[in-house]
C-alpha cells in the first residue's frame, strides 16, 4: 500500500507539473457541524432532465437555499443503501456508484452565499447527511488562486471539490486504481449535474484549478487528491 501510495502521489505531481506537497497535515476536522434537512427528492422525468442539462457560466447573485443545497447533496452524493461489506454489517454505498463500493470519493463544500451555512469551508458527512466546518470565513479569495478562470470564484456561490482518498483505494487495489478514482469522480459529477438540473439549479463542472491551491485551501491530508470542481447556485 505504501508503495501505491507513494507512487501515485508523484504521478499525481508530475501530471499538475508541480511538485509534491509536503506540508504539515491537520488532524481529523472537529468544528461545528451543520445538520441538512430531509427532503423529498426531485419530481423531474430523467430523460427531459438529461435533455435540459447545460453548464452555467452565469448564477444568481443570491445565496443558494438550503432546501436546494441539501437536496443536491442528498441525491447526488448521499447514501442510497446499507449492505454488510468491508468487514462490517452495514457499509454504506451511494447514490453515485464507486470501484469496488469503496469510500474513496469526498465532496467539500466552499461557500460564499447559502441560506443557513455561514460562509467558510465544509466536508460533507454523506451518513449523517452533515456538514462539518474545516474552517469559517468567505473563501473567496482562497478561490480566486484555485480556478483558471477566477469568475467562477467571484460568481458562484457554492463550490463542491470532489477527493480521492488514496489511502483507501490502495489499500485495496493496486496503483492501477488511480485511474478508476477519477472515474468515481466524473460519475458524481454526472449525478451533481443530474439533480441539480432537476433541482433548478445553475451548475458548471470544472476541470480548471490548481491543484496545490485548492488542497492547500481544503487543508487536504497527505492521502487525499482534489479531482474536480463544480460551481452551483441559483439560475440568474
Ligand atoms: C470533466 C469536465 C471538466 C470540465 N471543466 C470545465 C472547466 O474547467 N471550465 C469550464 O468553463 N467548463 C468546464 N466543463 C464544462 C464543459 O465545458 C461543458 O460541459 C461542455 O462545453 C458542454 O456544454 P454543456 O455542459 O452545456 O452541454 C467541464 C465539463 C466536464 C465534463
């Protein structure tokens, strides 16, 4: 595992053209916690949803309602069913299918504007359906050294950045998986753009960011990569 580990990390760095990030690492998070309300979920035909899909490069200048936000995340990210796997009665699979069932994946949350989430940064805890505070403030100008195009920073008012635990994954496979992790990735993202179309909701993948910026901002541990972004609020 410590050789995948550490073999894919300077794949990691030599593909972002920088080199590997050797800062002091945090401990687990222990802030506040924010719990999201239970909703139904969307009444949208999936077929049409697909069909009205667009990337946004414009959003409300309003904050992003809650109702919203914890719907997105709900069936987008959240867990969709218990089964007994990993060595434990119940192991929790998600909306969005992961390689092998693992918990690889994480989404953060970077909030400039929702109703009922002060701005700072967040982890989503997808079992108790969470968000538990990494650190508070507006993360604008954090932001504005993240994207390449820093009017997604400025505009947008909720950022989601989707993780790879690599600890976890190679734990498990082999380094080959460091492939398999970024398509985790476009899957949630797939199911990000899903609900949030039938959500009503402006969304936009993002590909775009520096890589040493944003875990630098997500104080991301050693054993955790950034793989995508995506900006969402309400539609202008
Ligand atoms: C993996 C992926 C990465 C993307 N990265 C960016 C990006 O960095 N910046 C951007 O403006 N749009 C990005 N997009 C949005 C695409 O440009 C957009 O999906 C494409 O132009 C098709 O438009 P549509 O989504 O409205 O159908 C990305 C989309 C995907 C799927």
């Amino acid at each position: 595992m410590a050789d995948a580990l550490s073999s894919a990390k300077a794949v990691h760095a030599m593909l972002n053209g920088q080199s590997e990030d050797t800062r002091d690492r945090p401990v687990q998070p222990n802030g506040p916690r924010i719990p999201l309300p239970d909703l139904e979920p969307p009444r949208a035909d999936l077929v049409a949803t697909l069909v009205q899909r667009r990337s946004a490069a414009k959003f409300a200048d309003r904050p992003l309602d809650m109702a919203a936000l914890s719907a997105l995340l709900r069936f987008a990210l959240g867990v969709q069913r218990f089964v007994q796997a990993q060595g434990v009665d119940k192991h929790p699979l998600g909306m969005a299918p992961s390689a092998g069932g693992l918990l690889c994946l994480r989404a953060y949350l970077l909030v400039r504007q929702a109703d009922g989430v002060p701005p700072g940064i967040y982890r989503y805890e997808s079992v108790s359906h969470q968000l538990i505070e990494i650190g508070p403030g507006d993360p604008t100008a954090g932001l504005t050294e993240v994207f390449l195009q820093p009017e997604f920073a400025t505009n947008a008012p909720v950022t989601i950045a989707l993780t790879a635990r690599l600890d976890v994954a190679f734990t498990q496979y082999p380094l080959r998986h460091y492939r398999t992790l970024h398509v985790d990735a476009g899957v949630a993202v797939q199911n990000l753009y899903t609900v949030g179309t039938a959500l009503g909701l402006a969304c936009c993948a993002i590909a775009a960011f520096d890589d040493r910026a944003l875990g630098s901002l997500l104080c991301l541990p050693d054993s955790e990569i950034a793989t995508m972004l995506f900006s969402v609020g309400q539609k202008p």
